[in-house]
C-alpha cells in the first residue's frame, strides 16, 4: 500500500530538481539574454527616434445655436422639430462637401517635403520654404511629384522625374507640356542645395483621410455644444483644418439664409414692378379726367367726399392689396411647384395663420437642403420632409 503523503513528497522533490536543473541549463548563457535584452531596446529606441511619426491631438469646441420660432400650433405640421437637431448637424460637419471644401481652400492635396536623416519630413505652414502656384496641370502625368533645389541668386533647379532637369527662377512662370505654374519663395533664408519634394494628392482622397480622421461629438447628452478632435502629426496642420471646418459650417449657413433672402428681394421686386405700373396708369388716369373736364385743383374741389368716404376706401385699398398679394402668393407656389423654393415672408401680411404657414414651409425647404448635403433623396428624413 502507497502512503499518499510519501508520494506528494516525492512528486514535489522531484519537480523541484526539474526546474533547478532547467535554469542551471539555461543560467549558463546569460549573456545571450543580456545581449537579445540589448538588441531589443536598441530597435525599439531606434523605431521610436527615427521610423514612428508621432501625432498630436488638437480639439475645439463648437456651439450649436437652436433656430428660433414661433411656438404655435404650426409646429406640429412638421413632421420634424424645428430646432437644429444635434445629430443632424454633426452629420453636416462630418459630409465629404465641407471637408472637401476645407482641403480646396487649405490648398491641402499639395504636400511639401524635405530631406530627413532616416525619412522625408513633411513641413507645413509657417515652415514652408517655397510654395505652387498651379495655373492648369495634368496630375497623371506626374506620379512622382516635383523636386525643387534651390540655389543661390533667387534660382533653382526643377526636376520633375521625368529625366530632365531646368533650371528657373523664383516667381518665373513656368510651362511644361503637363501644366503651367508658378513658384515662390516665401522666406528669404532660404537654404541652397536643400531638396523641396513636391507631391501632388488626390482632393477627395485627401478629403475621405480626414473625414476618417477627425471626430466630432457633443460634450454631453443635454448640451449643444461639440467637441471637434484631430490627430496630425503636424498640430499647425490639424488646427487649420478645424478652424476651417467651423468656418466653413458657418459660410453655408449663412449661404442657406442668403438664399430665403434672394427669394424675398426678387419677390419684392416684382411686386414693386406691379405697383409701379399701377401707379403710373392711375396717374395718367387722372391727368386724362382734369383735360377732359377743365379741373384746376381736384384736390379742393373734392375734398369733403374725399374726408368722408376716406375710411372705406382705406380699407378697400387694404383688402385690395391682401387679396393681390394672396393671388401672387399663389401664383409663386404654382409656378415653383417642385422646385423646392422658398417662399418670401417678409410680405406685410397681417393674417398670422398665414405667416406661419409660409414660415413653416421655408424652414421645411432650408431642412431638405441640409439634409440633401449627407442623404439620398430617397432617404426616409427627406421624404418625410417632402411629404
């Protein structure tokens, strides 16, 4: 019979003796331990120092204003809420057309390069040497970019990888068979010898990257204000962007106004046209009636009638003008139907049912155009906005 405490006994002696005879085996190559421990942080210090781009975060915050309007019974003739809905508008700023925009006036799809002891450093902003001023260009034509050696006396030498190199001047504009440009340089301190790499990106490539790369969101479920985030591995960079962004958001809004107000003025001005040609038909009316019948004064002569039919006829006059202005109202909707236009309301109308409605419907016009900028017309928010 096996006496079990005997047994544990043993088993633990003889796992002991493994794994001493394990490290006396492995303790006599220690200095490959040392030196593989070496190797490895030298690698990784040298990944650190010289190949891992490091990025920069830069944030911004954003506030959301609501749109006011009339808190009436019109409200719930929309099928969506008035105000700026939140989500809705980081959608906008999220669309490929802002940031599109925001690359185009950056003048990001050109990226400027210089010489680095491991790899090629990009510079940006203040940090640029030179700049391109692109006239017409062929970018298929120039998969390798431009290189740009400055040398002394305001000249450098342009090679565009093609086998042949020129020589030019600062300012110079110059004509290749793949396009015709201008540059420039933008610091007197200018290094000689120096290589400028010049590299040519797709817009909407670029575009797509920081649409990818930026983040926006709220700061919290109850506030309207958003929180715009951006990793770039040049902070000069990743400030503009988001500074751009914020301005353009603001441009098309503004531009979305601008359109109800063009509305308004060219309805007006059709108006004014109307009225004027009214005017001049009474006028001559009038002169006809004093020739025919040999009036001096009018004025005087029918004064007491005047004072006491003055009240009807002023408000004959006013139906009179409410209902011309309710026909043109209807005749605008008419001609428009399907346009998706707005309505002036700016009219002097005094019905404030009327008002609203006109004012209900602009707002749903200016909410399918936004909704347009990231959606489908088939979109269920835009069919309901339709409807």
């Amino acid at each position: 019979m096996i006496d079990d405490e005997s047994f544990s006994s043993g088993f633990e002696q003889s796992g002991t003796k493994d794994i001493k005879t394990i490290f006396l085996q492995y303790i006599r190559y220690w200095y490959l331990f040392i030196i593989g421990l070496a190797i490895s942080l030298s690698a990784a210090y040298l990944h650190m120092r010289y190949y891992a781009v490091p990025k920069y975060v830069v944030y911004s915050t954003m506030l959301i204003k609501d749109d006011k309007t009339n808190a009436d019974a019109l409200s719930d003739l929309s099928p969506l809420k008035s105000t700026r809905n939140i989500d809705n508008e980081i959608q906008i700023l999220w669309s490929k057309r802002l940031m599109t925009r925001v690359v185009s006036e950056l003048g990001l799809s050109t990226a400027y390069f210089v010489k680095g002891k491991v790899r090629d450093q990009e510079i940006y902003g203040s940090g640029l040497p030179i700049k391109i001023l692109i006239n017409s260009i062929d970018y298929s034509k120039l998969h390798g970019g431009l290189a740009v050696v400055p040398k002394p006396g305001n000249a450098f030498e342009l090679d565009d990888y093609t086998g042949h190199v020129t020589t030019h001047h600062f300012g110079e504009q110059i004509q290749k068979p793949y396009g015709s440009f201008t540059i420039f340089n933008t610091t007197a301190n200018i290094v000689p010898n120096g290589k400028i790499n010049i590299q040519f990106q797709n817009i909407n490539q670029v575009a797509d990257y920081y649409n990818h790369a930026i983040t926006i969101a709220p700061i919290n479920k109850q506030a309207s204000v958003l929180s715009i985030t951006l990793k770039d591995p040049i902070p000069e960079k990743a400030k503009d962007i988001i500074n751009k962004l914020m301005d353009v958001y603001n441009i098309e809004a503004i531009e979305d106004k601008n359109i109800m107000a063009t509305n308004t003025l060219k309805f007006l001005d059709d108006r004014l046209e109307k009225l004027t040609a009214g005017l001049s038909g009474v006028e001559k009316n009038v002169e006809t009636f004093k020739s025919a019948n040999g009036l001096t004064d009018i004025t005087t002569q029918a004064s007491n009638y005047t004072a006491q039919a003055s009240s009807y006829n002023n408000q004959l006059s006013e139906w009179a003008i409410q209902i011309d202005v309710l026909e043109s109202i209807e005749n605008y909707l008419r001609k428009n139907a399907g346009n998706y236009s707005t309505v002036p309301s700016t009219l002097g109308i005094k019905d404030e049912t009327l008002l609203g409605l006109i004012e209900k419907f602009n707002e749903l016009q200016l909410e399918r155009e936004r909704l347009l900028r990231t959606a489908e017309p088939s979109n269920p928010l835009v069919q309901n906005v339709d409807e």
